[in-house]
C-alpha cells in the first residue's frame, strides 16, 4: 500500500479542523504554558510563498514536541490586514480595499491550513478587523491621555507620489522602500509617540532577552545613545544663541567654525544681507536629500557661510557660522561646533572652504589629514595635558560653573511618527475642536470606524478621509468639531497582535488581566530579520508602556526570538517574478505534498541560515518518506518484543531530536531521524513501541503521514497529545565519546557523541555548538577535518 498524499492530507485537515485538535484552552491553568508566535503574514494579492513555510514549520514543529510534551500550546495566526498595498490596488481599481484584504486572507488561510500547521483557529485575529483595532485605538487613547502620543510640528519624510508620510525604516537609499519613489524632507503637524522616552529601558530589556545578538546589536544602534555635552554659543552682534551637540566637549578650544543644519531655526535671522541669496539658494537644494544621501562619509562636502559669527564660550573668540548638510536637523540640537583638526567631516570642510585648523591633541601632525586617535590635550589652557577622560570632565564641570553648558546624553532614536495622510489605517480616535482644543474619543465610542469613500487617494497632502464630511464634522459639549483624518502607521496593530492572541474575543478590555499573567511573555518568536529596528522596537515599546499601566505582567514581550534565514531561487539569487525563479508552495504540495515540503524546507540547512532552492531534494524528501513508509507499513517487521538491536539507536535519536527541536537545529533532527531508519533497515525485527516513538517524533516534521501510520498501527484517533518518548540514558553509556573541537587551532568546545557516529553528523554537530558559532560567524568554513572519537578541526576565516 502506497502512501496517498492527496486523500490522506485532506482526510487530516478536515479531522482536525472537524475536532478542533489544535484548539487552546486559554483558560486551563493546570499545565505548563507555551506559547509561540509567528510574525503574522500581510496578506498581499500574491498568495504564500516558500518563505513563509519556513518558520512556520519550525514553530510548528516545536509547538507538536510541546503539546506531546504535556504543554498548554498557545499557537495562533492572524493577518497584518492594514496597509499600503491594497490601498494602491483600491486607488487603482475604485474598489474598497477590504474586499480585496478579506479575499487575499481567504486564501492564506487555505494555503496555510493545506499545509497542516497546527494553529488554533479561534485565536485568529485580523488588524483592519474594527473587533482588532477597537483596542488599537484604546490604547493609542491611553498614550495620548499620557502625554505619549502628541501632535506636534515635526520634520518629516513626504513621498509626494505615495502621498504619505514615510517612516525612517520605509526609506531606502532616499527612495520609499515600496515602489521607489523620491522622498522630501518637510515641516508638518504630526501625530507622533515619543518612544525616545523608552529608549534607556528598550536598551536596559536586551539584557533580559534571548535574541540573536545582532538583532541586539541594530537596535542598540538603532537607539544610539551618546553621551557628550550641550555647548551654548552666543551670535556676535545679536541676542539669539544657539547651543550644539557634541561627545568632545574637551575639544573646544580647538572649535575654528560652526555649522547649522539649513532647516535650523536661527539661520534666517543671522544671516548677512550680503549672504542671504546664497544661503535661500543653498536651503532649497538640500530639502530634495534624504538624511542618508547627507551624511555620507565620501561624499564631497558642501555649505555656504551666513556672515555672522559665533563667540566661543572657552576662549571668546570669533568663528564664523556655516551651514552645511552634513549636520542633520533631526540629530542632536542640528548644530554643531566644528573641530577640523580631530573630526574628519570637519577637516574635510574645513580645507575646502580654507577655515583654520587648530590642533588640541598630541600626537600626529594634522598636515594632510585629521588625527582622530586619542592623545594628551594640548593648545587647550587648563586642559593642557590630560588625557580624554579626565578633560571631558573637567570641561563639563567648568560649562556647568560658566552657565554655558552642562553634560547631556543625546538618542538616535527618532520619536515615532504615528499618522499617516491614507485611506487604509486605524483611524486616529481625535476631534478636533474649532478654538484649537482637541479631544480623544468616549471608550464607548470606539471603534471609530473607516466611513466608505468612492475615492481612496488623497489630494494635495490631504488624507482621503477629509472628503468623508459627514463623518469628520460633528458636535460635541456644544462645540462643532473635524475629527483628525490621517490613520495610523502599519506598524500599530503589530504592536499589540500578541496579547489579542490571547483573548481575542474578549469584548471589555484588550485581554482578560488573568489570562496576561498566565500567558505572557511570548515563549518563542519566529520571524524574518527585516524587522528588527520596525516593528520589534515599536512592539517592546508598547508592552513596555502597557507594563507601566500594570495591564500586562512582563515588560519584555518575546523571551526568544529567532530568525528564519531567506530561501533563494535555485540559481542562489533572490526569487523574484523578474528572474523567473519563484516557487510555489501550492504546487509542491500538490506534486509531493505538504509534509515534503515541510520536511524539505527544514532539511535545507540550518534555520537561520539563506539556501538555495533544489529541485532534487524536493524530491529526495519524499522518496525518504515513502522510505518510512515502507518500513513501519508494508514490510511486516515489527514486533511486540524488544531485543536490544535498536536501543543505542533509538535512544540516540530521541535524545538528539529532543533537544535538536529545543535549539531549532531542525536540519540535524532530521540527521539524525534519517540514521535511525537506516539502523531499521539493518534489522529483521523492529520493537514496535520505538517504531511508534519515532512517527510521533517526525509527525512533527511530517504530521499527515505519520498520523495515518499511527493510526494503522494503533487505530487510535490522532497522535496529537500522545506522550513524547523519554531517553534511557543507560542505553546511551557505552556508546558515547566526548570530542573535542578547534577552530583555526584553538580548543573552542566539547560535545558527547555516538561512538563512530557518522562523519557528517559529528561536523555538523561541531559547527552548531554555540561556542564554535560565535568563533565562526562571519566567515566560511574553509575545511572541517574530523579524527573519529577524538577531535574536529575546523577551518574557518
Ligand atoms: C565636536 C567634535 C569633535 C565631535 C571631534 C566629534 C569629534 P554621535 O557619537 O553619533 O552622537 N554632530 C552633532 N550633532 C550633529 C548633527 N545634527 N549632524 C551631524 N553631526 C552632528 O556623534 C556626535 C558628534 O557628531 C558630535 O560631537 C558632533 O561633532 C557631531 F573630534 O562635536 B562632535
């Protein structure tokens, strides 16, 4: 009897989703909880691709281990339904973009239940859903009551074509991330969350995580704390001042000039009649760059002069002030005092334009070029012969004794901005009052919900909603009123999706408080890396604001969090439409099946890491199925008494797979499944209780298939919530080595392996220990040599 893809997948399908297998009890606190989440697919017109398996296999997988393992699983799906995408299509078409959404999360749906992942339904939610972002809208009422969400003046990126503000994270290389189009910097009344008040405790909660350390690491940058000091600056001949941003404060005397960013508020009040044309002139052009295409390192250094001077504070002495685009209004104070002898934009400035060099540090003379090392001050008065550290100090104290500074840490991080001028979004539960006053809404009148428009584009900078009169005006306490008409970002129901997860039905508050406490925080997070400074920042600054509100337990929401890496094109590239190298899962599935494809994708390679497509494997996944097939179905072997031939084998496997499932090491769970059929293979009797140990141990991987062995060779139902098999580590004992690993040389870790264990293995086994990883990151392994039993080197630059 061959084994039947297409009957037996959708006879599984329907058993489950007809049992409600998968379906949670949020409520039953006696077991331990687990609860893993998915980054929730944009339902994009396109359908699923080979990407979006991956990690949904991987948490699958880990999720069925957990539920055998007598864990209370918590594995839900829902969709990022707001957004762009179907607000073009609906620009285009003049159809609403929700009917669009709905019909593409109709088919995710199918193909995600097609391909058997063990999510509870119920526990679905959908953000454009006015059920879902009822709650959005509340809490962005709380942060606005808070004094977090303000609407203020603020610079920001205009994309004329989208006819939006963009996010920092939506831009690239000066385009908008979608569709490239040019994006403009200008001034605007904004609604915006001040997250760069979370920034010290955003920094303080990666301690606390078990994240990739270089998604830390970009946030970290991405948060960019410097600590350095205010400098104040007074304008020759005039009243106004202006004060700077600098983290070399004990370089002060060697300050020769200072520039402005042109957006700065001074620069048109101190310019000289003589400069001013050049100046306007000058503004004009740089409105047209993105801050990026500014900062540039290489990039030819430009500015004029506004004709007025500074006094520096330390000396008194006059330096002229420029502007230039190299100082970002948006950084710091969006001025600076220049020190050309130790800063190498400064130099760079300084000699195209012929301003003075002043060298403040000993060291290597500043001829040609800047001398960034550090060395005893010098030129510098009362600073003269101390080293960094202590002149930074003692400069501060004496700006703080001068009253013309004081000591000030200083955030990249940017305040959030949380509206957009589109159709397609939350909207912003505000009126606003005809004196100016503004108000949120009752929470008994939300959701606010989207009025239907017959056109979705906005004009001039106008959100469409502005054209919906009846909906925006209105009257309160006496007084008419516009409600606000931009919509929030992408971002915001992402912020929050995983606590609705966890009650999603739930009519009076965001989560019932009880469940929060039991479920939170999120075991384990699968998702693309592409998010780590969006929504993986915006996410943990919401839970961290909605912890202070005592509403959930925990202040960090993803214990774990993992990394899926991309599945390219067989030819190594990225799978685009333009290179005609896209796969699609729905014909895998029909070709091979669902369980090849998950099984295949998992065999890949290691999860984290990108992999080409192969056709070949694909194919290779299903013969060794079959292979299984075969062996616990038709070929008779199985037995009810055990004679020890397959115990180190069995043992082995589960021990590996256990904890291979654990670390997310799913291509050497497999390794190591693969080796214990082949030891099936060499026996004449099978102990039937290993083999139905195994099938629960790869129905994990390949669920349909092993439910049907299961069920032949039990006749129960589904192995479901089945007892996960224990290791009898005496069987293991006499038939395990300790080896030892050396990278480039170097002892760098042990492991217990098989004795003789397959040479593949005991190289891949070396390469995943945690503490090879961290020596070979970065670099390609150039040779793995292994001496059996004893030791694997490794050669890695
Ligand atoms: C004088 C100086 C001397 C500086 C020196 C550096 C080296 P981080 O560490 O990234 O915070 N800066 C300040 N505001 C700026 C702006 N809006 N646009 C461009 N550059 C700006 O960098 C802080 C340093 O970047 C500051 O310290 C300032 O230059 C510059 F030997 O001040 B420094």
């Amino acid at each position: 009897m061959e084994f039947n893809h297409v009957e037996s997948e959708k006879k599984w399908q329907e058993y489950w989703e007809k049992n409600k297998t998968f379906e949670t009890d949020v409520w039953d606190f006696s077991k331990p909880k687990f609860y893993a989440l998915d980054m929730f697919p944009y339902p994009s017109g396109h359908g699923l691709h080979v990407g979006h398996p991956e990690g949904y296999t991987a948490s699958d997988i880990v999720c069925r281990m957990k539920r055998m393992q007598g864990y209370n699983v918590l594995h839900p799906m829902g969709f990022d339904s707001f957004g762009l995408p179907a607000e073009q299509y609906a620009i285009q078409t003049g159809n609403h973009p929700e009917g669009f959404t709905l019909e593409n999360i109709k088919t995710f749906t199918t193909q995600l239940k097609m391909l058997g992942f063990s999510f509870d339904w119920d526990k679905e939610v959908s953000t454009c859903d006015p059920k879902f972002y009822q709650w959005t809208q509340w809490i962005f009422k709380q942060l606005y009551e808070d004094g977090l969400a303000k609407y203020v003046d603020f610079p920001v990126n205009w994309c004329e074509e989208l006819g939006t503000v963009l996010a920092n994270d939506e831009i690239i290389d000066g385009k908008s991330e979608r569709g490239g189009y040019p994006v403009v910097r200008k001034m605007m009344k904004q609604w915006v969350i001040d997250i760069v008040k979370y920034a010290d405790r955003l920094l303080d909660g990666l301690n606390e995580v078990d994240w990739p350390e270089s998604t830390k690491e970009i946030q970290r940058n991405w948060i960019g704390k410097s600590r350095g000091a205010h400098v104040n600056f007074k304008v020759d001949g005039h009243d106004e001042s202006f004060t700077v941003f600098t983290t070399r404060c004990d370089t002060l005397f060697g300050a020769t000039y200072c520039v402005l960013a042109p957006e700065h508020a001074l620069v048109d009040l101190i310019t000289t009649p003589e400069e001013k044309e050049k100046v306007a002139a000058y503004k004009q052009e740089c409105a047209s760059k993105s801050d990026m295409e500014r900062t540039e390192l290489n990039k030819d250094k430009t500015g004029v002069f506004t004709g007025a001077y500074a006094i520096n504070p330390v000396n008194q002495k006059k330096v002229p002030i420029w502007i230039s685009d190299y100082v970002l209004a948006s950084y710091g104070t969006g001025a600076i005092m220049a020190v050309p002898a130790h800063d190498e934009r400064d130099y760079e400035f300084a000699k195209k334009f012929g301003l003075e060099i002043i060298q403040v540090l000993d060291g290597e003379s500043v001829e040609e070029k800047a001398m960034v090392d550090d060395g005893v001050h010098i030129n510098s008065d009362f600073l003269d012969g101390l080293n960094k550290e202590d002149a930074i100090n003692v400069m501060i104290a004496w700006l703080e004794t001068n009253k013309v500074g004081q000591s000030k840490i200083n955030y990249r991080l940017r305040e959030w901005i949380f509206a957009r001028q589109r159709y397609w979004g939350e909207p912003i539960p505000v009126v606003h009052f005809d004196d100016g006053t503004m108000e949120a809404l009752e929470d008994s009148e939300l959701p606010l919900v989207l009025p239907e428009l017959n056109d979705y584009k906005g004009q001039a900078g106008k959100s469409p909603l502005d054209r919906a009169t009846a909906w925006v005006e209105g009257e309160k306490h006496g007084k008419h009123y516009r409600r606000e008409t931009s919509t929030m970002p992408g971002s915001a129901g992402s912020s929050w999706y995983f606590l609705r997860y966890i009650d999603p039905h739930n009519e009076k508050e965001i989560a019932d408080k009880k469940l929060l406490e039991h479920w939170m925080p999120v075991d384990l997070y699968i998702g693309g890396p592409e998010h780590a400074v969006g929504h993986l920042l915006y996410s943990r600054m919401w839970n961290n604001y909605l912890y202070d509100k005592g509403i959930v337990p925990c202040k960090e929401p993803f214990k774990k969090l993992f990394h899926q890496g991309m599945i390219l094109g067989e030819n190594g590239e990225k799978m685009s439409k333009s290179r005609g190298n896209v796969i699609n899962p729905d014909d895998i599935v029909k070709a091979y099946g669902a369980d090849t494809l998950r099984l295949y994708e998992m065999f890949m390679g290691p999860l984290e890491a990108s992999k080409p497509w192969n056709d070949k494997n694909v194919e290779a996944s299903r013969k060794w199925l079959d292979r299984v097939w075969r062996l616990f179905i038709d070929s008779n072997r199985l037995v009810d008494t055990n004679d020890g031939s397959l115990d180190f084998s069995y043992n082995a496997t589960v021990k590996k797979v256990t904890s291979d499932i654990e670390t997310l090491n799913m291509n050497t769970a497999i390794s190591q499944m693969m080796i214990f059929i082949n030891d099936c293979y060499k026996q004449e009797k099978i102990y039937r209780e290993y083999a139905l140990n195994f099938i629960k141990m790869l129905s994990c991987f390949a669920p349909h298939i092993c439910e049907e062995m299961y069920q032949i060779l039990t006749g129960k139902q589904t192995l479901t919530y089945e007892p996960w098999p224990t290791v009898d580590e005496s069987k293991l004992i006499l038939n395990e080595v300790e080896m030892a690993v050396q990278v480039n040389g170097k002892m760098r870790g042990k492991f217990m392996i098989a004795k003789d264990e397959d040479t593949k293995i005991v190289e891949e086994t070396a390469l995943n220990l945690e503490s090879v990883k961290t020596h070979t990151e970065g670099k390609e392994i150039r040779k793995v040599i292994v001496i059996p039993n004893k030791i694997v080197n490794i050669v890695a630059n």
